[in-house]
C-alpha cells in the first residue's frame, strides 16, 4: 500500500524533507533497499571514542532507516551488519560488536513487535558467538509473523562465500544424481543463495563516500540502482532514506535494454 501525504507529513518533518516529498511518487518506491552502513570508525574517531560507541550510534540509524522504510512503503531493507572480512580487526571490537547485537536486539524486539517488522538473518553462522546467534534466532522466531517490513540483517556475511557454499550445495547435488547440470540456469543458482527467496535489491545505499561494494550481495545487485552520500552512518537519517529514493526515482532502468 502506497504511503499517504499525511503520514509522510508526519515522518519527515525538516523543512528540507518536505520539500523532497514534493518529488516522491509514492506509487514508485523501490522493494527493496540494502545499505551497506559504512562509516561508524570515522565518526567515533572524528568525536573522540572508541570505535563501539560508533557502533553504538550507528544502531540509532537502523532504527531511522526501519521508521523511514516504513513510511515508505519499502517492502525489505537489507543492512550489511557484519562482513566475513570483519573478523580481521581487533578482538576488543569484534566482542563488542557482538554483544552490542545481543543488547539491541533485546532492547528493540517490543519496537520490532509493534512496527510490524519481520527480521531475517543471512550469512555464515560459523563463528558467531553462540549468544548473538542465538539472540538472532529468537528475533527471527519473534517477528516471523510481522509483515509491514522485513528486516535482512547480513551477519558474517560475504558475496564470494555466498556464492562459494551456493556452488558446493549444487555440486553435491549433481553428485547425488538430484539435479542435472543442463538444469543449472541463474534460477537455480538463486534458489541455493542465503537471500533464497528474497528479492534482489533495487537500490542500494553505501554512506560514508566509499566507492565500492565490499563484496556484498555480489550476485543480487547486477542491475541495483547504486547511491553513494558521504554522510557517515552514525550521521545517516530517514531524511537521507528518502533523498536516496528521490534519486532512484529519477533514473531510467532498463535491465539492458535501451
């Protein structure tokens, strides 16, 4: 369902978000949106803390980026949370990060529960402490009903080792004689992804002003609309949601075509 002026009136209250909502067709929103949330070190060292307390508010963003979804009307938002390259840095911030996932997760089901918001966790679980995972699943389990948004949280997640355990779970199965290898066609290969049966993504959304995509959703983002700020993501607001919509908006895909 299209979202109604009034409500968008309520959501985006600046005077500079009102005056994009003058852009939007609301009958045109993207599905699907994934971020690649970059920019938390930046901001934590550009404010003089230690890196989790960037981390800390970059949480605060996740909950605009769900409330902007929302009004939106976006269907799935995927948010790049933990790569499978982020077990390089220090031990101190890793465990952090992972108890910062516990601590939100717990904090934020009753606002999940409300919002209608339905959380689904792609990646590798190997390696991720018990306790996250664990407080992942019983979101997961929580929030399977909710239908208004769905939440796609990458955790040890990595494009390459996605398509890698997609290409080693047909294999096994051309070698058990389940599956023919003239059968083989991008469907099938979609089907064996972590995002089986999620849509790929329309656009996608990288902050901080990096220009790269960091091996994430290498296979879902072949025809994604890309939009690049230079707002680090503790920074990011459902203001810059909406701007990054208007944007997509305002672009021609043709899939290839002309």
């Amino acid at each position: 369902m299209a979202p109604t002026r009034a409500s968008l009136e309520a959501a985006f209250t600046t005077r500079h978000d009102r005056e994009l909502l003058a852009k939007l067709d609301a009958d045109a929103v993207p599905h699907h949106v994934a971020i690649i949330m970059d920019g938390n070190g930046r901001w934590a060292a550009k404010h003089g803390v230690p890196r989790i307390f960037g981390h800390r508010a970059g949480a605060k963003a996740v909950r605009e980026s769900i409330i902007g979804s929302l009004e939106l009307g976006i269907e799935y938002l995927t948010i790049y949370s933990f790569s499978s390259e982020n077990w390089r840095r220090t031990a101190e911030e890793v465990n952090g990060l992972m108890a910062l996932f516990v601590e939100v997760l717990e904090s934020e089901l009753d606002n999940l529960m409300r919002q209608g918001v339905r959380v689904l966790v792609v990646g590798s679980a190997d390696g991720v402490p018990s306790a996250t995972m664990d407080a992942f699943r019983r979101t997961e389990e929580k929030t399977s009903r909710n239908t208004d948004l769905t939440l796609v949280v990458a955790l040890n997640y990595g494009g390459r080792m996605e398509i890698a355990h997609a290409m080693r779970s047909i294999a096994e199965e051309v070698a058990a004689g389940t599956t023919e290898p003239s059968a083989i066609d991008e469907d099938v290969i979609a089907a064996h992804l972590y995002t089986s049966g999620i849509p790929d993504p329309d656009l996608m959304i990288r902050t901080s002003g990096e220009m790269r995509i960091s091996n994430f959703l290498l296979w879902q983002i072949a025809y994604s609309e890309l939009w690049v700020t230079s707002t680090l993501w503790p920074d990011f607001k459902r203001g810059d949601l909406l701007r990054a919509v208007i944007d997509y908006q305002q672009r021609a895909r043709r899939f290839g075509g002309r």
